[in-house]
C-alpha cells in the first residue's frame, strides 16, 4: 500500500516543481517499480502500482470516444428529442 501512497503524492506534487524534475521523480520511481517487479517483491501490488502510474500521468482520454459527437448543448431540438427518443427505446429494451 506504501506504493499506492506514494504515487497519489507524487501526482499531488506533480506541476509544483519545475517540468524537469517532475520527470527526473517520474522516471525514478519507475524505476524503483521495475527493480522490485525483477526481484519479484509483491508482483502483483508492483504491476498494479506501474497501471496506476500509467493512468495518472499518461493517459490522456478515456476512451477513443471521448471526444466524439456535439456537446448536448450544441444540439438543435429535434436532434435532442431523436437522441432522448433513442434512449428511452434503449432503456426499454434493457428492461425488457
């Protein structure tokens, strides 16, 4: 769990120093990640650790979705009707 504390504070800092040493901090603690995982120390807490890591400072959008498609703002009425429509039906079927 130390690992687990450890990243969350390293991504609270993160952006508090210059970019440089936000690396340079980065780039050792993966290191020490991978050095435990090759000594095999609690495999699976270091592999968890390392896709925690990687989806706090790497992962950009959740999904190839995510930017996709108009904001519902953007839509005009009957687009908004068709889409609440669609999903009502959607919602149906699921019950069903």
């Amino acid at each position: 769990m130390d690992n687990y504390d450890e990243i969350l504070d390293l991504y609270d800092n993160y952006g508090k120093n210059e970019d440089f040493q936000n690396e340079i901090t980065l780039n050792k603690y993966f290191v020490k990640l991978m050095r435990s995982l090759y000594e095999k120390k609690n495999s699976l807490e270091i592999q968890t650790s390392l896709i925690l890591l990687l989806n706090l400072f790497f992962v950009q959008n959740p999904d190839s979705f995510n930017n996709i498609g108009k904001n519902l703002t953007e839509l005009i009425s009957i687009e908004k009707r068709i889409l609440i429509e669609t999903l009502k039906s959607e919602i149906e079927k699921t019950d069903s």
